[in-house]
C-alpha cells in the first residue's frame, strides 16, 4: 500500500423538541477511560476536522468531545479526514 487515506461526514437528521445538548465522543476517548497503563491501545488521529456552527469548539479541544445543540432538520454535523493509523473514528452505543 502506497497511500490510504479516509475521508468521511456526520450527517445529522434532528428531530428533538427543545433545546437538548448532544454529544459524540471519539472512539480514543472510550480507549483512554478504559485503558491501563500496560494495555496501551492507539487512539484516532484525525488529520483535519471540520465541525457545523452549532458545534462547542471548547469542549472538543479540551476533552475531544463533540457537544452541541442541534438545529432542527438535516445538517453536515462535521467532515473529517484521516491517514495515518487508521481505525474507526466513531462506534455507536445504542
């Protein structure tokens, strides 16, 4: 393999009453609260992310969790783009 590389978009479709407050969590995030120092697992590196305005760009910088209070309707939450290390960026916990 030369190269690989992957690109990808939350679409959201929100339908909610209120103002709710959202969140997604990266998968390295679940990794860093379960991990213990001799079981070290790499976590996702993101290359360049692109967050919708709704988006606390704050709390994503300090604890890489995206929160947000969605508009209503359809919207592109984010865009992202990963290359090195590959692994998937999210896992959905019903």
């Amino acid at each position: 393999i030369l190269r690989n590389e992957v690109t990808g978009q939350v679409q959201m479709n929100t339908k909610l009453t209120g103002m709710p407050e959202c969140k997604f969590g990266l998968n390295d995030k679940l990794v860093i609260e379960k991990e213990t120092n001799s079981n070290r697992k790499p976590g996702v590196e993101i290359d360049d992310c692109t967050f919708h305005r709704c988006v606390r760009l704050g709390k994503f910088d300090a604890d890489r969790t995206i929160t947000f209070i969605p508009p209503d309707g359809e919207f592109e939450l984010m865009r992202y783009r990963v290359t090195d290390n590959i692994n998937l960026p999210f896992r959905i916990i019903p």
